[in-house]
C-alpha cells in the first residue's frame, strides 16, 4: 500500500493535470504577494524593534526645557558635516554667551531669594543681607539723599578747594583715609595675594594703579586727546554736582587729568618687565621709605592691613619698582607746587569710585562717559543691566558667605553633587588613560602627570566654611547699615576688607576660593594645585542629574577636562617639559595651528593664534577626553536617554552637547583674547575627533573630516 500510494503520486506530479496547469499562475502570484508581505512585515517590525530598543526620550521638565534651547538657537536645515556652528548656533541671538546667560540665570535665582521674605534672627547674616538689598532697591531714599552723604565723606577727608570749604590735613593722612576707610589708592594699588614665587605664602604686594580712563601706552594721539576731553568733561559734572563753583571745578579738573596723564606716562608695559626679567621685587618697608620717600609706607599700609603687625623690616612684593620711585618723585613735586590740587585730585578719584552707591544724576554722568569712552575705542556698547541685578551682585560682593549657603541649599543638594562629582571622576579616569597613549611623553614624564592628576584636589559646589550657618552672625558683626545707602556701602567695604586680611593672616590650610558659589567660571590653582567647579557653573544648561548622560559629559564634562588639562600647560610650553620628546611635542603642536588656520573666519572676526594655542589644546584635549569617559560610561550603565523629537542618537546629542555650550554670535575679537572665536572653539575641537566623523557619516576631505588628525592629546 506504501509503495503503490508512493507510485501513483509520483505518477501525478509528473503528469500534471489540466486543472492543475491552470491554477499554476495564480499560485506563484499569490507566493509572490505573501513572500513581500513577510519582507515588508519583517521591516516594520525590525525597525519597530530598533526604535524601541533605542535610548527613550527624556520628557521631564529639565529636559524639555533643554530641548526649546537647542530648537531656539540652531538651525537643523545646515549640513552637518559642512558647518556645525551654525547647525548648533546658527539662529543663536545678543551678544550673550551661553555662561553670560547663566550667570543671569543664576542671579534671578539670587534675587528670588531676597524678595522672598523670611523671619531672620536680628543681627545675622541673612538679615543685614537682605536689609543691604531692600537699600540697594530703595531708589527713592536714595535720591532724596543726594549728594549730601558724599559732601559729608569729603567734610572728613578734609574738603577741598572746589567747594570753598578746605582744611590742609597733611597729604599721608588723607592717603591713609582714602586706604584704610575707603579702598582708595590714587597713585598705586596694595593688596595681599600669595607671594608670586613659591612657597607662595600671603604678602602685601605693591602694584600699578588703575586709571579710570582706558589710556594705552600706544594709542593715538588723536584718540588720546579726545579721551582726556571726555573724562575731564566727566570730572566738571562731579564737581559741579557737589556744589562745587564752575571756575574752579574746571581749574582743578584739569590738574586732575595733568595728574593722571603724568602717572601714566611712568608705567611701563608688562612686556617690557617681563622681558627685562623684573616682573617682581622683593624689598622691606624700610627699603621702599628710602627709594620712594614721599609717601609714609608703614603709617598708610598698618592702616590698611589691620590687624596685622607692621615693621620697617616687613617683607614686600613690588611689581615695579622704578613705577614707585618716578611716582614718588612726582608726588614730591606736587605737594611743592599744587599740594590744594593734589587734595582735588584724590577726592575725584574717590567720587568716581563711589558714584554706583549715589543717586541717578551721578550715575548718569557715569554711564554717559562710558559710552562715549568704548566708541572712541571701537568697543561695543555696555548691555544696560536693571537695579535688581546691580543690587545682587553688590549684595553677593559683601555678604558672599551667606548668599552661598542661600544659594547651594537651593540649587546644589546632595544628590546633584554626588552626580557632579561622579562625573568628574571618571574624567579624571580618562585622562589618566590617556596619559599613557600620547607619544611625545616618555615612561618618566608620564608617571610625573599621572602623580600630577593623582594628588589633585577637586572642590566642587561651595567652600567648606560658606555652609557653616555659625559663622554668619560672626562675620559681619562690624557691619552697621544706615543711616543712608552710601554709609551701608563704605561699612561694608571696611568689614569685607578686614575679613580679608584677617583671613590671610590665619592657618588655612583649605583653598581660598576665588570665585562665587554661584559664579560660572571654573579655574585651576597653580598654588594649591586645586581645581574649583563652583555650583553656578554646574547648572542647566551645562548639568543637571536629570539630563541624558551625553548632555552632562558633553557640556560639564568637557569643561572639567579642559581645566584639568591645565595642569599640563607648562609642558606645552618651549622647554616647559626637558625629559619629553620635543621633536613628537612641536610636531603635534605645529600640527594644531594648521589645523585651526584651516578654517574661514567671519568677517570682521580675527584671532592671534600664538596667544589661543594652549586654550585651543585645552579645547580638543578636553572634548576628546570627555568622549573617552561618556563612551566607557555607556559601557558601564544602562538607561540612557535622549532628547526627543531631534532625531539625535546619544553619540551625536553628546557633540551637540558640547556645541551648545560654545554658542555665541560672532563679533569682533579682541586682540589680547587668549580663546578662539566661537566657531573656531566649536568647530576645531569637532573637527579634530574621528568620532564625530563616524556618528554624522561625513565623507572624507569634507570640513568637519579633514585628512589629518593631530596627535597632541
């Protein structure tokens, strides 16, 4: 039955039937519509599959907000492989820069905290902060006020002539006045900083005064002549609003600017100290009374550095000596000759310095000798910033302790440092990898980096001592607000000054932040090898927990690289590293400043490429070493996200990243700029990384995939 069964349906294949032959067509129609049914099917369903496996979109507030930045100020329609700045940056508005922004941000921050009332313990920190801004923001006491809180400062000083009203005091006691209670220095600045060489331990250190007017050593004299005019144009307004009569306003006025005109006419430029190898100079306070004798050194500088202990055998730090010996002379001259007009001399001074604490007829004065000033100089305008946020920053220049904690406690919690901390960590970890890759260190030199890495201290959000609430009470129980915003200003000076010299004067084995709590600005201390991140900069759009990973490595990650690479700057140098191989080193540095010369500039829009390299290193070492840590980040976790509806993977979003943090509208560069313009900072550092290349698919020999990648970092 097997075999027979077996043979007739042979037999029937190999004989086909009519019926069969005409059903043969329609079956192998129908095969074919099933066979693309199940190719089209099988599509759909992978890149159903692909889709769903792929980061998910972040749709929490943080991120949305985000999201409307990137859409605002990028223009999607660009190519990105021909020009990513303006992919990223094209539609980008104001002069602002993405850290000008967040230092606003972060200052409305501020200020929500002021006007937010609360119940303070009388007498603390919080409570004279938030009574020195309610006085800051009270316009209309202080133009009733007036003149008169300056007129009675001048009473103390002595008057001068101008006013008809003057009492000789001897010149070292008004210049020690002007010091010690007002933080004025007419004819040279002290200050305590860390002595220049090492052990860098704090010193009084004597420098170059600071003109009022933007005065150059090679500057036009057409253009110097009409800044003169301008500024003692400015000076007539302050004498005359002080009731001073016309006549001799304008008399004493022009001595003033004779006065400057001399002083400035004996600085000498840095280059021309740096190259005569005489930056700075060591001498006592009996040595500088002996080589400039017209001012009495010990009386003005205990006066101003209370309450430290001075002597003629006092240690100082003099930046340029032979400015202080010419300025002595020339004082000399003047007290024999003019010594009224010196008085008139110092005092506008001191009324320039105190015009933002006086009522709008001063500071109008002030803002129109501005203007006119920067169109002399071809610089853009100054942005007209509101009240609000001039009495913020004065609030956080006098009370910082306190505006810190307000600020960290309500914008830097624990679990957003953890993540900032988590993040530079494996920074840090990257970069000690790639310590061992690069081919112009030999095994000696890159032992001393990674020691270098190693023994760095990080300090991230705030200082230790902004976020001990006892000392708020104890910091500023010298400060004494009222009866007039002039004298909370000056009170408040006094006390910061002293805090500072006392701070100098005790162990402190901690670093000496040099930035706010809520600034932006990272930095690197060469001293104590400490680099600071303070919270401000740690801050959407740069940082936030909440934001996908390549957000966070992209923007902070790549800042906290390039600082890091700070540390190394002194190897880049000539003859900054002997044990390297300088031969590798110069290469690769040659081969950078190609690749940055290769790139069309805006017009208008120039930069010196000897003065932006090491920023420019700092640049594409920190992009590539941020890229380092998100790749192996990706290796270590799960649940990464994206941002939605940008069509971006998580590689492209982190270069994105990165490109959001750089956007800037192009201006003209200032020549003493040590950044590149903002597209160069952008596209050099993009540029440089193959990885870009690969995740935009740009074909070899287009601008953002050059031929030749340098081998620096």
């Amino acid at each position: 039955m097997g075999t027979r069964w077996s043979q007739e349906s042979s037999a029937d294949e190999g004989q086909p039937t009519e019926r069969n032959r005409q059903w043969a067509p329609a079956r192998r129609v129908l095969l074919a519509v099933l066979t693309v049914s199940l190719l089209l099917g099988s599509s759909v369903l992978l890149v159903f599959i692909f889709r769903n496996c792929g980061p998910p979109p972040c749709d929490t507030p943080v991120c949305l907000d985000l999201l409307a930045r990137y859409v605002a100020s990028g223009n999607s329609s660009v190519d990105p492989c021909t020009d990513f700045f303006s992919l990223a940056c094209g539609r980008a508005t104001g002069d602002n820069n993405p850290f000008q922004d967040l230092a606003e941000e972060n200052k409305s921050r501020l200020r929500r905290i002021l006007e937010t009332p609360g119940s303070w313990d009388p007498g603390s920190g919080e409570e004279k902060a938030f009574r020195f801004y309610s006085s800051c923001m009270d316009t209309q006491a202080i133009e009733d006020a007036g003149a008169g809180p300056l007129k009675q400062v001048i009473e103390e000083l002595g008057g001068w002539r101008i006013s008809g009203n003057w009492t000789s005091l001897d010149f070292n006691q008004t210049l020690k006045l002007l010091m010690s209670r007002y933080g004025h220095f007419p004819f040279f600045r002290a200050y305590l900083r860390p002595h220049p060489a090492p052990p860098h331990t704090p010193v009084i250190q004597i420098d170059q005064p600071e003109f009022d007017a933007p005065l150059k050593q090679e500057q036009e004299q057409k253009i110097y002549a009409q800044i003169v005019r301008e500024y003692l144009t400015y000076l007539n307004q302050l004498g005359t609003l002080l009731g001073g009569d016309p006549l001799k306003v304008q008399q004493h006025a022009a001595l003033s600017i004779t006065i400057t005109s001399q002083l400035f006419q004996l600085l000498r430029p840095l280059e021309q100290r740096q190259a005569q190898g005489n930056l700075f100079q060591t001498v006592t306070i009996g040595q500088l009374q002996e080589m400039a004798p017209a001012i009495d050194w010990l009386s003005c500088l205990q006066a101003t550095f209370t309450p430290m202990s001075l002597s003629p055998s006092q240690p100082l730090v003099v930046h340029d000596l032979e400015y202080v010996k010419n300025m002595s002379h020339l004082v000399e001259e003047l007290l024999l000759k003019n010594r009224d007009f010196l008085q008139s001399h110092m005092i506008l001074g001191l009324v320039g310095t105190l015009s933002p604490a006086l009522d709008s007829k001063f500071q109008e004065a002030r803002r129109s000798l501005n203007e006119k000033l920067r169109e002399l100089t071809e610089r853009p305008p100054l942005p007209v910033y509101p009240r609000w946020m001039k009495c913020v920053e004065e609030t956080g220049t006098y009370f910082e302790p306190t505006l810190a904690a307000l600020f960290v406690r309500e914008a830097f919690g624990s679990s957003t440092q953890s993540a900032a901390m988590e993040l530079f960590t494996a920074v840090k970890e990257a970069l000690i990898t790639r310590l061992k890759r690069l081919s112009w260190m030999n095994e000696e030199t890159q032992k001393e980096a990674k020691d270098r890495v190693t023994h760095l201290q990080v300090k991230i959000g705030a200082p230790e001592w902004a976020l001990k609430p006892e000392l708020a009470k104890q910091e500023y129980s010298d400060i004494q607000l009222g009866p007039n915003f002039l004298q909370s200003v000056l009170s408040c000076a006094r006390s910061l000054r002293a805090r500072i010299v006392q701070n100098f004067l005790k162990p402190f084995p901690q670093h000496r932040w040099q930035v706010s709590a809520w600034g932006v600005n990272a930095y690197y201390s060469i001293s104590d090898h400490v680099v600071v991140f303070p919270a401000g900069l740690l801050q959407p759009p740069f940082f936030h927990p909440g934001y996908p990973r390549a957000v966070n490595f992209g923007a902070a990650g790549s800042i906290m690289a390039h600082k890091l690479l700070h540390v190394f700057y002194q190897f880049l140098l000539p003859g900054g590293c002997p044990s390297c191989d300088n031969n590798a080193l110069q290469e690769a540095s040659l081969c950078l400043e190609r690749h940055y010369a290769a790139f069309p500039l805006p017009n208008r829009t120039t930069f010196n490429s000897s003065l932006t390299f090491l920023e420019n290193a700092a640049d594409v070492g920190g992009l590539s070493i941020a890229w380092q840590a998100y790749s192996k980040s990706l290796t270590r976790y799960r649940g990464e996200t994206t941002l939605p509806n940008q069509d971006l993977s998580s590689q492209q979003l982190f270069f994105r990243s990165y490109a959001q943090m750089m956007c800037r509208k192009p201006s003209p560069q200032d020549s003493e700029d040590i950044h590149s313009p903002p597209s160069l900072r952008i596209l050099g550092p993009l540029s440089h990384l193959p990885a870009f290349a690969r995740y935009f698919h740009c074909p070899r020999g287009t601008v953002m995939n050059p031929s030749v990648h340098c081998q620096l970092w």
